[in-house]
C-alpha cells in the first residue's frame, strides 16, 4: 500500500516540476521565439522591412538605447536598479554642447562622461551607504539631474557650431554608422565583463545574494558603485551621440522615452529586479524586439499610439510568465 | 455587514462560553518528516482540557513541530489528532481555529503599524455599511481584556509595543476569535525575566479561566514551575509523560539526552602532544550577543562548541571573522595579534567560516556549482580579472569528486541540488583553498544521514590533515563524538570549557541549561 503510495507521489511531483521546466525555457527562449516569429512576419508584411538600409536604420537609430540596456542589465543583475539614466542622458549631452566649442571634441567628451560617471557614483552612494531603496533614490536623483541640466542650460537647447562634433552621430565606417560601432563595442565589452570576469561574478553574487556574498569576502558596496558608475558612464555616451546627431545639446531630449525602453529591454530579456540574473545578448535581443516592434507598426502604417499599448501588452506578458514560473510550488 | 457583525457575535458568544471549558487534544501515533528529517515519530500524547501541559526537549527534539501539529500549522504524515473526541485533519491554523486551537509562535505575527485592538480583532472586526464601528470595537475589545484578565492600551501601534506586550497580542487574537486551547511556542526566549513572570501569570490565570495551554519550552526551571504536566521529547519520540509534580530538573535533563544508536561516528584522532596553537581567542565581546569569551584551537584539534540555540555561538564565530563588530578582546593566529575587521580580512589571513544558514548565508543558489566553490577565491583563476574558465573547472571538478558531490554537472545551478549535496559545495567553497582555521557552524543541519556521515569523515580528516577546526553544533552527539574538547556557551557567555574525560552528555547539558549536573549535587 505504502509503496503505490509513494509511487503515486513521486508521479504526482514529476509533472509540475516538469512543466515547470517547460515553462522555464518558455521564459528563457520565449524573448528569441518572438522575435524571430515577428522578424519573419515583417519580412512578409513590408516590402521595405527587410533591406539594408533599413535594418542598419533601426540598429543606429537603436544604439543609445542598447547602450544603457547594456549597462542597465549589469545593475540588474547586482540587484540594484537605475531610474536616472534619462536625465543623466540628457546631462551628459548639455555637459558637452557647452563645452566642445571652447575646448574641443576629446574635452568635452571626456566631461560628459565624467558626468555621468559622476551622476553613477552619487546613485551608487545612495544605495549602499545611503541605504536607500535603490528604485527610490533613483527617482529623486532622475529629478534632480534633470533639474541640474536645466541649470546648466538655462533651460535653452545649446547649438554646437564645431563641425568635427556631428561626426560621432552621423559618420560612417565600412557602410555602418559610427553609432552602431561604438554600441557594439560597448555592448561586447559589457558582456565579457559580466560573463568571463571576477567583477562579473561578483555582479552576480552580489545580486543573488548579498549576505553570502558579503562573507565570501566580496566588497559587496564596491560592486554595486561600479555597477551604478557604469550605468552612469552609458547614459552619457548615449546623451552624447544623441547630442551629435542633432549638433545640440538638450536637457530634455527624449532621455526619459530612451531609458524607459531601455529599462524594458532589460526586463524582456529576462533579468530579474531580485537581482542575481540576466545576460548582456537577451537584453539586447529584448531591446530589438522593441525595434522591430516600432519599426513594423511604422512601415505597416498603423498608429504609433497603438505602440505603446502593445509594449506594455509585451512587459506584462514576459513579467506575469516570469512570476507564475517563480513561483509555482515546489 | 451585518453577516459580519453576527458572525463576531458568535464568536465571542463562544468565546465566552467555551472559556468555561478549554480543548483536549489526543495525538496518536504522528509522524512527521521534513524532507529527510524525521521529525516527529509515531508521537503519541494526551493534552487534558484545562491543564498547562510543558513539551521539553533539545534543540531539533521535536517540541515546537509537535505544537504546531496541534495548532494545524503543519499537516501530520501520518497519525490522528484528535480534538474533543473528534478526529481532525488540519490544512491551515485557520482550520485549528474553528475547532478553537490556535498558537503563539516565536515570531509574532502581527500587522505592526495597526493598534493593538484592531490587531486583536484583526480579519473580523465590528463593522457597519463597510466601516470598522469604533465604539463597539472598544466595547469588545474592554470585555475581551476582563475576560483574559490582562489589559494594554488599546489605541497602542503594535510596532511600538515590546515583544513581550507583542505576545499578548496576539493571545487576546486567540482568546478573541474564541481560543480554547493555546500551544505558545517558546514564549519567554526573547523575554526579560519580569515579563516571562508576567507571562507566567498570564498563562496561569488562562487555566484558571479553563483554557487549555500546550506549553513548548527549553526553559526546565520555568516548566517545573508552570506546567501541571510535562512531555519529554528526544529525536522525535516521546520518552515520558508525568505530571511535574513528579519530575526534577535533573531527571528531566537525563530523559532528554540519552543516545541514540543508529548514527555512527568516525574515531577521532588524537591531538599530537607537540600540535602548535592556531587561534587564540581573548576575552573577545561583540554587540551584547557575545561577552568575555576566550578559547584555543591547535593543529589537528575539533574544537566543539555546545549550547543552546540564542546562546551565541554563532554570533562568536561571526564575531571572530569580523562578519560582527568586536567590541573588546584580541585575536592571536600563529601567535601574531591579527584584527580581520571584515570576512574579506579574515579569508585573506586563512580563518573560514562556514555560515549556519547554507540558503541565507552560505550559497547563491541560483548561481552554478562551478561559481560558488571558486567565489573566494577567484583571484586565483583569473588573470587581470579574465577568467580562466578552462583552469577553474579543472579545480572544481577535483574537488567536487574529492567531496563527492553528486551532481550531472558543476554548471547546474545550486538550487537544483540536494541539502546534503549543497552542504558538499559549501564545504568545496571553503577547502578549495584550505583554510588554516575551519569554523563550521551546524555544518549537518538538514542533512540526510549518509551525508552526515560523509561530512564527520570529513571533519576528521581534515583535523588529521593539521587544520584547526571550530565545530558549533545543535546535535549534541556530534559536538561529542567529533570534539576533543568541548565549550558550552549559555546567554553569550562561555560557562564550561570539557575535556577528555569530562566530556559527557550530563555535563554538556547541565552547563548549556544552566543547571547543576545530576552527577555533581551527589
């Protein structure tokens, strides 16, 4: 009797553990299925989808955005969030449009991502010596650097005259834009940080758990500063390139619209707010499927209010899929 | 709403009539098992209506689960329970509390930023078109303390409160939603000793008014004094029924300790006469959980650490690595005065701690095999922070064989592991780079019996390899069997320090209860 039992339980235990693993990789690979399914439904959809011209398009047009995913998953995945990098977006291109003119392209650059360096350490700061929910400190430091960059530029757009400037945002190298060279770059070396180096398993352990972390011997505040410092140092070089494509620098300049898709990117490609998870090409993949999404309902010829609904459709379908795998009972 | 005010009617119409006539409660032939522990077995106990009934046991003995049996907290494997005559199935302490059982557990369970009445009354109060009605529920709440005989202010937040008028709370709740019988789970732990006198009083007017209390303590001096009858546990059973009247401190102390047989040590190897000292510990104090606590380990030595669960063992070995901040006392490694200020310090000069809580303390558990052993330690797999991945494998894998960790693969993630397998890795962690000093604390806590055994294997060759090695441990025979001398710790202080032949059950226990040993009043 007891054995037939027990027999029973063992089957009964199986199928939920089973089906949760499908359900696992249904969250795993679900972002990729996605996107292939809709960049085939594109293909078929619109003729000007698949061309050179326009999916090098999307990618430039993408790159500030991919930038911050990039760096955002790192925060991600230390277990910390980072709500400012819009302002400090919007920062970092203010910072250099007031000063290329007088000390040069190098300069200038270098002080806008100093800034944003800056702008990182002062998050990171909050969080760990602050004790500060890290969501919370964002919001308010998301307000006041976008009240400094106001400051900062009167609350005028500020027209950069050197004509080298432009260059960043809209040069070509090999047919492709320096733009999507510098996120590539960026983006590689933000996945070989998090996947092949001690900082980049401190990262994780430090998300997934700080207390074990801590006595391991890990300086875990350390690994939450850089990770703020990073995210910091992205927006100001998407800021920057945005800056350079428009040859103005602007305290509002859409930051807040980029981080927001950044952010979700993040969230689409699977790391958790809980910290501990998340890789560099999911997000990027996340990212994209953003694109492709914005591109498609563009060239498709279908509202661009729509857009928005069905992004935040997309947000609730990965999260709610996230939490039932979580949290189905072990 | 008026259902809900009939409702509350009802159940304090109840409330006062049952508080004539408090619950009994049979257990029968429970078991109960926690994956692979067995907590309790084939337990069987009569709770009489209207008696203070003491559960005792050691840590791990099977008191508080047998309580929250009682209370519907946990279902039994198997067995019966029954309440006034009627077998029950419990599936939640909602369940228990229709039948009017319910519990005090060691955490309060309260909304902290409500007031002590709407705690009270908390998921009935009286209401009106939706609205909690103020008046009434000052009215139920004045009745309520006449009856329980103890009164707190009733506007009180409950996050200003002390634990100790926590606890009442939460035994109005009980008494509010018609409570008969009480299991209170270790009250007086975290209590001072004028509010466990309090509490003492409180539980003693509750049996007056004829309310049944199943009374879960390692306080034997408080049971004896309290308790009509006391239930002694040891590994799960039931070794004796009596009423106190016919018990004594040190009986009671003998009938919980006793051996086991069916879990079988290594021999221990003898300390070498010429085994240098390791770590010196002087007079270290830490944080009001640790004071004026000193003690030696050598080369080769398994130096246990026994005591009570709160006693501070693990807030010593926290304190010794600099995990907690240390506020008097030295520590000496090889003879040299050192001060690891942080884990970081203390890894870095050979000191390891194996951390009592391998989920909250110990491991990432949602990171691979591979990640936790070589976490650190990775400075030593890694050139100008580049992992060599090929390198670190190689590593993991010698160790993972060496400590037999089973797994299919060191890449799985911790989690996915079993107890046993995840202590393994923990212990990989720290002797992938063998320490000079090994603190392990409850290095067998959850863990099935084969690997308890692998881990003793373990310990003892380790000690015979010439590490140091701190062993803290709830189970007392293996702090007896594996030690070769032994500090009990009670409240923060050492109060005994055995060796060789003094090491026994008696005296262990006598020293961590704080009692006079059975063997030293004769």
């Amino acid at each position: 009797m007891s054995t037939v039992d027990a027999a029973v339980d063992v089957a009964a235990e199986a199928t939920p553990a089973q089906s949760r693993m499908r359900l696992a990789a249904v969250r795993d690979y679900g972002i990729v299925v996605s996107f292939v399914i809709l960049f085939v439904v594109l293909c078929f959809a619109s003729d000007a989808f698949l061309s050179k011209t326009n999916l090098l398009n999307i990618l430039s047009q993408w790159s500030p955005t991919l930038i911050m995913a990039a760096a955002a998953t790192i925060v991600f995945a230390s277990g910390g969030f980072d709500l400012s990098i819009g302002s400090i977006f919007g920062l970092a291109g203010v910072v250099v449009a007031l000063l290329v003119d007088d000390v040069g392209i190098p300069l200038a650059v270098a002080a806008g991502i100093g800034a944003g360096a800056a702008c990182g350490l002062f998050n990171g700061l909050l969080m760990t010596v602050g004790r500060i929910n890290p969501f919370i400190a964002t919001l308010a430091t998301m307000m006041m650097i976008l009240g400094v960059a106001y400051l900062l530029s009167d609350g005028n757009l500020i027209a950069v005259t050197s004509t080298g400037f432009s260059d960043i945002g809209n040069g070509e190298l090999l047919g492709v834009t320096y733009t999507v060279w510098i996120a590539a770059v960026f983006i590689i070396a933000c996945s070989l940080l998090l996947s092949r180096t001690v900082f980049g398993r401190f990262v994780y352990a430090v998300g997934g758990n700080p207390e074990a972390a801590w006595l391991s011997g890990i300086g875990v505040n350390r690994v939450r500063m850089v990770a703020f410092i990073l995210s910091g140092v992205s927006a100001a070089l998407a800021g920057i390139i945005v800056a350079s494509r428009i040859s103005t620098g602007q305290a509002d300049a859409g930051g807040l619209n980029l981080a927001l898709d950044a952010l979700t990117g993040v969230i689409l490609g699977g790391a958790s707010l809980a910290g501990g998870e998340g890789t560099i090409w999911r997000t990027v993949v996340g990212v994209l499927l953003l694109a492709l999404i914005g591109n498609g309902f563009n060239l498709i010829g279908v509202d661009a209010t729509y857009q928005r609904i069905v992004q935040g459709g997309i947000i609730l379908a990965a999260v709610g899929l996230d939490a039932w795998v979580r949290t189905s009972p072990r | 709403m008026t259902t809900d005010n009939g409702k509350n009617a009802t159940l304090l119409e109840q409330a006062r009539g049952a508080s004539q006539t408090g619950a009994t409660v049979v257990v029968e032939h429970v078991d109960k098992r926690f994956g692979v522990v067995r907590a309790l077995q084939d337990v069987s106990v009569t709770i009489r209506a209207g008696t203070i009934h003491a559960l005792v046991g050691e840590n791990g003995a099977g008191k508080s689960t047998l309580g929250k049996v009682m209370a519907g907290v946990h279902a039994p494997d198997s067995g019966q329970l029954i309440v006034d005559g009627r077998p029950r199935r419990y599936r939640s302490p909602r369940d228990s509390l229709a039948d009017g059982v319910t519990i005090v557990a060691q955490e309060v369970i309260l909304v902290p930023l409500r007031s002590v009445e709407e705690n009270v009354f908390l998921g009935h109060p009286p209401a009106r078109l939706g609205q909690i009605d103020r008046r009434r529920l000052r009215e139920q709440y004045e009745e309520l303390v006449e009856r329980a005989g103890f009164a707190l202010p009733p506007d009180a937040l409950v996050a200003e409160l002390r634990l100790a008028d926590q606890q009442k709370v939460e035994i109005l709740r009980g008494l509010a939603r018609g409570a008969r019988l009480i299991v209170m789970d270790e009250p007086t732990a975290a209590l001072t000793r004028d509010e466990a006198e309090q509490l003492f009083g409180i539980t003693r007017a509750l049996r007056e008014r004829g309310t049944t209390i199943v009374y879960v303590s390692h306080f034997l001096k408080e049971v004896l004094e309290l308790a009509d009858t006391i239930t002694v546990l040891r590994d799960g059973r039931v070794i004796d029924t009596a009423p106190a009247g016919e018990e004594t401190e040190s009986g009671l102390v003998s009938k919980m300790i006793g051996r086991s047989l069916d879990r079988a040590f290594p021999p221990r190897r003898p300390v070498p006469a010429d085994a240098p000292e390791v770590l010196r510990v002087r007079g270290v104090s830490a944080g009001g959980a640790i004071h004026d606590v000193s003690f030696e380990v050598r080369a080769g030595e398994v130096l246990g650490f026994a005591g009570l669960v709160g006693s501070g063992r693990s807030e010593l070995a926290h304190a010794v690595i600099g995990a907690m901040r240390r506020t008097a006392g030295t520590i000496e490694l090889d003879g040299q005065v050192v001060t690891p200020r942080s884990p970081a310090d203390a890894k870095r000069l050979g000191i390891a701690l194996l951390p009592e809580s391998r989920k909250t303390q110990g491991l990432v558990l949602g990171r691979s095999i591979t990640e936790n052993v070589t976490l650190p330690h990775l400075a030593d797999f890694s050139t100008w922070g580049a992992i060599s991945p090929r390198r670190e494998r190689r590593a993991v894998e010698e160790i993972a064989a060496r400590l037999d960790v089973r797994t299919r693969s060191i890449g799985a993630p911790v989690r996915d592991l079993s107890g046993g397998n995840q202590q393994k890795v923990l212990f990989a962690k720290w002797l992938l780079r063998p320490p000079r000093v090994l603190i392990a604390d409850e290095p067998t806590r959850g863990v099935d019996v084969g690997a308890k055994r692998a881990i003793y294997d373990l310990i003892v060759a380790l000690a015979a390899e010439g590490m140091a090695i701190v062993l803290i441990s709830s189970e007392l025979e293996e702090v007896l069997s594996l030690s070769h001398r032994v500090c009990v710790m009670r409240a923060g202080r050492l109060d005994a320090t055995l060796s060789g032949d003094e090491i026994d059950e008696e005296r262990v226990v006598a020293a961590a209860f704080g009692s006079e040993p059975a063997g030293a009043q004769a």
